[in-house]
C-alpha cells in the first residue's frame, strides 16, 4: 500500500464521476476564431524570436487567460512537475484515462518531432486548423496586453493558452497539465487546485534559474501544491522530501508516497522477428500484472507514481478499471526516452540532458546489453561489438559530469552541435572527453562530425550490422535524429 504521510484538514474531493466540460470558449474569444486570417501562421507567430525567453511569473499569463475568459477554470487538471520522468508519467496517465474512455488533453514541452504534438487530446496532435483558430484567438489578447503597455507574454505562455483554449473547445474531462519549468512561477501554476498534483524525481536541472541544492529546487517543484488537492510524490532524497512534506502539511493536502517495496519487476524481454526488434518489461504493483514498452530501468518507477495518482482519482469519484490501466501502461509510447529507434544496427533515442539522466542511461543500456546477449541478438556485446556514442549538449547544463558517466561504456564517441543557441561546440564537448579519458585510463575513440547528420550517418557505418548506436545528449537533437533515421534508414 502506498504510504499516507499526512492527513488532509480539508480539501475538495469530486464524487459521482468526472463532468464533462461544458460550453465553448467566451464570446469575445469566439468572434476572434470566427474572424480569422488564414494566411496567419499560429506556429511562426508563436516562435517569434522577441518573446522565446523564460520570465518566470503569472502575472502576464493570469491577464493573458482573464481576456480569453479564463478557459482553465472550465476544466479540471492532473499537475505534473519533477526533473526527471514527468513527461513519462503524464504519457502514461493520459493514455489510461482514455482507456477508461475520458476525453483527455494532454499538454507537454518541449516538442520532438512536430511543434503541434505538444497539445493532444487523446493522444492525437491540434490540428492545423485547430491550433490557426485558437493562436488567433490568443494572439489578439496577448497584442491588446502589448499596446496597454503590460507586456506581451511570451512563447510558453502563449502556447499554454493556446493549449487550454483547445482544450475547452475540444471537450476536455481531464488535462494532464506538465510543468515547464520548475513549478511556483511557472504558467502552468495559474491553476487552481487541481485534481491531483504530481511530483516527478527531483534532481539537479536549471539551476541557474531554480536553484543550486535540491532544497532549492524541491522549493520551487513544490510550489504547485495548494489546498484542495492530493500529491503524489516519487520518494525522494531526504532534503527535497522534508520540503514536499511540509509544503503539504502547510496546505493541508494528503501526500501518496508509491512503496517500491511492493513494486516487482521482470528483467528486459526482447524477440526478433525478421528484421523487427521488440523489447518489453512486466512488473507488478500492489501484486496487479502491468508491462511496458518504456525501456529505461525507471520505468516501472515512473509507471507505479502514476498508478498512484490514477488511486487518488478514484477515491474521488472517477470509474478508472485496472484493466483499462493495464491497457493504457502497456499502449504508452514516450518518444526519446531511451527509445529503440532501429534494430539494424541497434539504435537508440535518448534525451536525458542532466547527469540523473545520464547515468539512467548507463544502466539500462547495461541491462538492455545483457537481454540482447541472452537472446542472441547482436547490439554492443562487451568486447564483441562496437558500441557508438553520439553526442551533443547545450552549455549550460553538468556537460562535465555528464561526459564522466557516459564514456566508460562505449568505445567510440561522435560530438556533435546541437541545433540550439545554447549548444556546447562539438569541439568543447570533445576536449571534455579526451581530458575524462586520459584522467580515468579510458580508452575511447573521439570524434567529431560538422553535423547532427553526419554524426549519425558515421555511427551507423561504423556500426555496421551487429553494433550498438545510441544518441543522447539533449531532447532539441532528437527531432533532427528523427528526420536523418527516417531519411536514410525508413527505406
């Protein structure tokens, strides 16, 4: 059973099921969409250089909704914030609840492949129509701001309105709502209590803006916790756990610990079939089967908090089968996230970008190696096959700590720049390495290529048919990854 650390004073609790969200958008709103341009570009507009920067506040994105009829008061939110395995768990907690048949919105940054997949409901990307008449819409409101000299708001909180205007068009029951950065001052924030909030593994990440200890940090994750709702937190390290925990009782909110102590899980599966890979791991919670096609080893960890906050939504009322939740565990597809990409040679897409996430890497590549091996499969063996690094990382991030962990598993590493203002010369990252190396007695091959593509391009040469690829790095290089394997590998 999962821990109940503290008891709620007071707080809503939904009975009776969810209620479907009701009306359309305010009127004004509505005679902005009926008006529009349609040679305006939402995607252009909203990527406008001036306003893609972080100022961390509500106080624009408050005045941004009030002008567009505060769609966010006419639905109802699962919160998610957290360093490392957010968008993780809002995939999966989004997929169940439509499993349970929810019309369910599903709000996530940063994008991968296309700018629309950040807004979804059931698991399908805003339209292009859809996300024309809902920019245009909030473009008008955020340049009347402007001209009465309050400030336009910026790319994310544009996109957030965008995203909550949809949502109230399309229906939405619930919204699985991930927090952009950090938590207290972010836009998503300007909700009210929301159904259940969530917190993901804190760790070390913007701590330019956030913080430098995990004191700090938890500080600000915690800072979505109001009165009213339940959280749901991964356990965490002693000093971000005491913050989490009394935040709560500040608030007066019950707080769900999972207890991994009754989570089990399987080892790795994998079965070729031609030229298709497949991987898959059961676990069990709470003594209930599940199975996942999220590799990582954290996986089922991430997979039992959301478990957890789906508990917390039918103690409030909502009808969530377990098998529906079986089903929707299993269905989730979480691109990026040490994703098998290719089975020829092995290839894997990884946008762990701090060093919790890199040493996530290490070790389920470690656990994947083995499965392979007992299969039969070739994929990076140790001392058989090659195994291929392709990486590239913005400046700002623990590069250094990052490089430490990641060089002793593979015997080449290809840098690269990636495609970001922020990006660490593929020639900085490489002295990285080669001063790693000659200190720890590694010996790893580096490189580094003009491009994102060439990287790629050479790793998989070099590879050949029985080794090992994987890129990693940062989640702004995986789109480009997505298009250099499609173009040259989806033959």
């Amino acid at each position: 059973m999962a821990r109940m650390m503290l008891e709620a004073s007071e707080g809503a609790a939904a009975s009776g099921g969810a209620e479907r969200a009701e009306g359309v958008l305010a009127d004004t709103v509505v005679a902005a969409a009926s008006a529009v341009d349609t040679a305006f570009d939402p995607v252009a507009y909203i990527n406008t250089p001036r306003w893609q920067h972080s100022v961390l506040g509500l106080e624009r994105v408050e005045e941004l909704l009030d002008r567009l009829g505060r769609p966010q008061d006419r639905l109802r939110f699962i919160h998610v914030a957290g360093t490392n395995g957010k968008g993780s768990i809002s995939a999966y907690l989004a997929t169940s609840l439509e499993e349970a048949g929810y019309t369910v919105g599903l709000f996530t940054s940063p994008y991968i492949r296309c700018f629309e997949e950040r807004i979804r409901v059931n698991g399908q990307n805003i339209q292009p129509n859809e996300l024309l008449r809902a920019t245009y819409a909030v473009r008008n409101a955020a340049e009347a701001m402007e001209a009465q000299g309050l400030g336009h708001p910026t790319e994310f909180e544009l996109m957030l309105a965008v995203a909550l205007v949809h949502f109230v068009a399309r229906g939405c029951e619930l919204v699985v709502l991930e927090v952009g950065l950090g938590g207290r001052l972010d836009a998503t924030n300007v909700i009210s209590a929301p159904e259940v909030a969530v917190i993901a593994r804190i760790g070390l990440d913007h701590t330019d803006l956030l913080g430098t200890t995990q004191t700090e940090i938890a500080e600000e994750k915690a800072g979505i916790i109001k009165a009213g709702t339940t959280v749901v937190s991964w356990p965490q390290d002693p000093e971000a756990q005491a913050i989490i925990n009394a935040r709560c009782e500040e608030q007066g909110c019950p707080l769900r610990i999972p207890d991994f102590a009754v989570l089990t899980i399987q080892p790795l599966e994998c079965e070729r079939s031609g030229e298709e890979l497949q991987c898959y791991r059961r676990f069990s919670y709470q003594d209930t089967p599940y199975r996942t096609t999220l590799l990582g080893w954290y996986q089922p960890f991430n997979a039992v908090v959301a478990l957890e906050a789906l508990e917390v939504l039918r103690q409030k009322g909502w009808s969530i089968p377990v098998a529906a939740v079986q089903a929707g565990l299993e269905k989730t597809r979480w691109p990026g996230r040490f994703e098998l990409v290719d089975s020829t040679p092995v290839t894997l897409f990884d946008g762990g970008h701090n060093p919790q996430g890199a040493a996530a890497l290490v070790e389920s590549l470690e656990e994947l190696s083995q499965c392979l091996e007992q299969h039969g499969i070739p994929g990076g063996r140790h001392g058989s096959r090659e195994r291929i690094l392709v990486f590239g990382v913005l400046a700002d991030k623990d590069w250094r700590t990052m490089v430490s962990l990641l060089a002793p598993p593979f015997q080449r590493v290809i840098c690269f720049t990636p495609p970001n203002p922020r990006a660490l010369a593929a020639e900085s990252l490489a002295q990285g390495f080669q001063e790693e190396c000659e200190a720890a007695g590694l010996d790893l091959l580096i490189e580094c290529a003009a491009s994102e593509e060439e990287a790629l391009l050479r790793a998989w040469q070099q590879a050949g048919e029985e080794g090992l690829v994987v890129l990693a790095g940062s989640l702004y290089s995986l789109g480009v990854g997505y298009e250099v394997h499609k173009k040259y590998r989806s033959l």
